[in-house]
C-alpha cells in the first residue's frame, strides 16, 4: 500500500517537513484537459451529484501534479439550497439568488443545514476518496459568512458589495442574524466533511477584503472566532483565506485558526515582520503561470526562502489557477517546490 503523505498536515501544525508541501486552489479542473471534456457534459452542479465523477475530478490533479493535498471538488453555495436558498450557478456568471436577503423576516424563514440530508452526494464522495483513492490529505471546504452573506443579498457576484455593506451597518440586528445562520450551517457542514474523512479545512472569505479593518472587527471577527473555536474540536488544520485581505491578515493570525492565507499582494516577509506567527499558505501570482519559466522559477525560489523564515510553510497560488494555465507548468511548478525546498531544508539542517 502506498504511503500515506502527510507533509501539508505537519506543515500546517508548524512540525519539520522534509519538503514544502504545495496544492494549488482551483487546482481541480478549470486548466485540465480531461475536466474540460467533461465540463462540456456536465455542469459544476451536475459533477457534484455524482460522487464517482466528482472524485475523479478531485483527484485528477493529484495524480497529474504530484501536489500534496486535493481539494474536494464543489462551490461555496453549495450547502444554501438546504437551508432555503435558491442559487443557481450560472455558466459565465457565478452564483445567482432569486431571493435575496432584504429584511429579518426573510432571515427568519432559512431553516437548518443537514449535511446527511441536504447534501448526501458531498460526503459519499469524501468517503470514496479518502477510504479508495488518495494517498494525500483530502482538503475540505466552506465558504465564511461575509462572502456567502454578500450573494445572498446582491442577489449574485458583486464588484463593490454595496448593498451589502449598506445592510450590514443599516441593520445590525439582522446582520447578526444572518451571520449566526450562516456560522451554524458552516459548523454543521464542515463537521460533517471531516467526519466523512476530510484532514484538513480551508474557509474561503473570498470578499471580505471589501471591508475595513474596523468593520471587520465589529461586523465579522466575532463570528469567525465562533466558527473556529467550534471547529477547532475537529482536529484538524483550519486554514483561513481571502484576496485582497493583506490588511486583515494580523486579525487572521488572532482567530483560533491554525495557516494564515496570503494572496500574492502580501510578501511572506512583510507579513512576518507585521505580527504574523502563524505557519502561512501562498503565494505565487496566478498571473505569473503565464510567463518565461525563469521568471517562475525566481519567484518561486523567493516565496519558498521567504516561508522557511515561518513556523511553517504551505506553497500555493495567490488565488485560483484559471484556464488559460499549461498543466505542464503547474506539473514543473510542483517539482520545482518540492527540490528546491527539499535542498533548502537539508542545507539549513
């Protein structure tokens, strides 16, 4: 039987490693052939309701970049329908909500999340990978409050989530309410996935740096620190992430999480020198995939000597990888992290 690779949990810990582990988010699909040919069958929603094909696709990019972790393949909207919301993704757009939050009343009416019952095909596929298929860590997901609570009352993506920041002043008590709907769904949904068999938790907050750092604190923070410390009886690494968040990052490094996220526009130095302690994931410029190898390779090499500076390391993208990207690259990419490091490591020993 294969070893099982447990460097991204001992990374994300702050224990020695042998190498720096790297997965890419958005790894998989979006760039890949193989998910292509698929996608032009199914939709996101239609892999995800069949556990065989959506373990493939989860696992496709293990074995095509050698990465030490697969992230399980769905969307962040994923669990809203099972508490009365209608979401649809759609194709060139994202997710789309014919009813919107407007009022308390309207909180009032979402009901409870059960994993078991509202989202079955999501464990099962956890169960298969993880019992049959991988020999890496199975990273599983959610989406925090402020992201998901953003398409539930613009009624879909946002450039500048105006009517939701406008809500979460305007209406206190329903933002609160709202807030403590969304935490209780997420704490249900994530408890099941690591019961299901998923080692480690990313919670994506992928438009919270829309806020500033005091709305953050009085608005968000509170409820963040609920869902961790909930989590936190799991077990397991809880990484936490958003873009265009460099300036709330030291609030991150407060939560009871375990990795700070960075995207690309916060060096891993300068995070460090600002109060960072914590073991940090990131954080190549996806941007970057796309140019000269040499350029890669530099960049590269200076993240990987940046993170050896940290408790611990994980090596990722500074956001999605995004289709225009060379599987190839991302194949080169990993063996690259994974020799450089290696050499870094045994050199500083």
């Amino acid at each position: 039987m294969t070893t099982f690779n447990d460097t991204l949990l001992r990374a994300a810990r702050g224990e020695r490693t042998e190498h720096t582990p790297v997965w890419y988010m958005r790894q998989a699909g979006r760039s890949q052939p193989e998910y292509r040919a698929i996608k032009e069958k199914y939709s996101l929603e239609e892999i995800t309701l069949q556990p065989e094909l959506c373990a493939y696709v989860t696992r496709l990019p293990v074995e095509n970049y050698n990465v030490d972790a697969a992230i399980l393949y769905k969307d962040i909207v994923t669990p809203l329908p099972g508490i009365g919301v209608d979401v649809k993704i759609k194709a060139g757009v994202g997710p789309v909500i014919s009813n919107p939050i407007r009022s308390i009343a309207d909180i009032e009416k979402l009901g409870e999340f059960n994993a078991k019952e509202h989202t079955p095909y999501v464990l099962k596929t956890i169960k298969m990978l993880t019992e049959e298929q991988l020999n890496v860590p199975l990273i599983g997901f959610a989406g925090a409050p402020f992201t998901l609570a953003s398409y539930m009352i613009e009624g879909g993506p946002s450039r500048n989530y105006n009517k939701t920041k406008s809500f979460m002043v305007s209406e206190p008590q329903a933002w609160f309410a709202l807030m403590d709907k969304l935490a209780d769904m997420i704490i249900s949904d994530i408890s099941a996935q690591v019961e299901a068999g998923a080692k480690a938790i990313q919670i994506f907050d992928s438009w919270v740096g829309a806020l500033n750092v005091e709305d953050y604190r009085v608005f968000i923070k509170p409820i963040m620190t609920r869902i961790f410390a909930e989590l936190k009886k799991e077990n397991v690494p809880l990484i936490q992430f958003g873009v265009g968040a460099s300036h709330l990052a030291k609030e991150w490094n407060d939560l009871p999480v375990d990795v700070v996220g960075l995207d690309w526009r916060l060096p891993i130095k300068e995070a460090h020198a600002n109060g960072i302690t914590k073991p940090v994931q990131g954080n190549l410029d996806p941007s970057l995939l796309l140019a000269d190898w040499s350029i890669i390779e530099k960049r590269t090499k200076d993240i990987i000597d940046q993170g050896l500076e940290m408790p611990g390391h994980i090596f990722n993208l500074g956001h999605g990888v995004f289709p225009e990207v060379d599987p190839e690259v991302l194949k080169r990419l990993t063996a690259l992290v994974h020799e450089y490091s290696a050499q870094q490591i045994q050199a500083r020993s």
